[in-house]
C-alpha cells in the first residue's frame, strides 16, 4: 500500500512556471513585437488611433519602450527576489525597448517635425526633448551589442560595464516621459518611481537564511 509520504510532492509554483517559460522560445517574443509595432502604425495609418494619428503613434510607441525597459530592468530582481526566471528573454526584451524607441524617434522626427533644422532646433531648445535624445543615444551601443559576437569581442566584464548604460537611459526616458506630459499626471510619476526602485533592487541581493 502506497503512504502519503510515497506521493511525490509537487513542485512551487515558481518552479512550474520556470519550467514553462523554458519551452517558450526568445525569438516568438520578436515576431510579438514587430507585429504590435506594425499593426499600431496600421491604426494610425488608417485613422484608428483617433484625429491626432501622429502624435497618438508617437505616444504609443514611447510608452512601449518605456514599459519594456522597465520589463527589463525587473528580470533580475525578479530572478533575485521571486525566483522568476526570465533571464532568457532579457536580451529579447532590451532589442524590442531599442526598437520602439526607435519608432518612437521615427514618428517625431520623419512625421511629425519632418524638417532636419527643425529636429535640430527641438533637441537644442526643448529641454525635455534634450533629455529624450540622450537616453536615446545611450541605447544605441547596448543594442549594437546585443549579440553573442559583441559579448566574446568586448569580454564579459568590459559588454556589462557597457550596458550598466541601461540605467541612466531609463532614468532619462522616465524623466522626458514626466517633462512631456501637461500638467500634473501620476502615470509619468509611477514609471519615474518604479525604474528608480528597479535600479535599487538590482543593487541589492535578498539575504538568504542558514539552514536549521
């Protein structure tokens, strides 16, 4: 007769969802990507994202990358503190935050300012404009380096200390986010204080208890 104590217990939760991610392949978080970023540029194309097409797309994307650099900088804490492991699909969600930057640079620049000196004249005279172009320059090396062919070039000491970079970009994008919105609005506020306690916790390793 087979005892409770025979009965294989099951696994935490954190483990079984572990377990599932690891199925989930990184690139089906690129095809994901591409086809929001697409379709929401369909919407505005064809009228679906109100009477201010261009300026709604422009929001849309940069409240994208936004959210995706903070979905990024949270896989370690996450990892440290939860035990969820998301660490494979890092890479995957740092290239998509650089993307819809991107986007988001593409939309104000090609079709809402248009004119070179105008682009220019906006990055030296709108402080808040000032601050969005240098979180966006900071990106750029972190996605060029992307690759497993960076990592053996620089050496892994020399491609983390780069990407450390990750921290005051997201700093910047939170602050021209708050800078940008009219009057007082919490949302800016909450991605402000949310990437300033993610950098916190990255910072910080959860004491682990001795065992009894």
């Amino acid at each position: 007769m087979v005892g409770a104590s025979d009965i294989p217990a099951k696994p935490p939760l954190m483990s079984r969802v572990n377990v599932g991610l690891r199925r989930v392949p990184p690139w089906t978080l690129y095809v994901v990507g591409a086809a929001w970023g697409g379709w929401l540029f369909w919407l505005g194309a064809t009228g679906g994202l109100g009477v201010e097409p261009i300026e709604a797309l422009e929001h849309r994307y940069g409240e994208l990358a936004l959210q995706l650099i903070v979905a990024g900088l949270a896989v370690t804490p996450l990892r440290n503190w939860a035990g969820l492991n998301l660490m494979p699909f890092r890479r995957a969600i740092g290239v998509l935050a650089f993307f819809f930057v991107l986007a988001h640079f593409l939309v104000w620049a090609v079709l809402d300012v248009q004119r070179l000196s105008a682009i220019w004249a906006d990055i030296l005279e709108r402080p808040f404009v000032t601050i969005g172009m240098a979180g966006f320059m900071m990106l750029i090396p972190l996605a060029v380096t992307s690759n497993n062919w960076a990592v053996r070039k620089l050496g892994g000491i020399a491609w983390r200390k780069l990407h450390r970079l990750v921290y005051p970009a997201a700093l910047l994008g939170a602050v021209h986010y708050v800078w940008l919105a009219k009057g007082f609005q919490l949302e800016p506020l909450v991605y402000l204080g949310v990437i300033i306690g993610l950098i916190v916790l990255r910072g910080r390793r959860p004491e682990r208890r001795a065992a009894p």
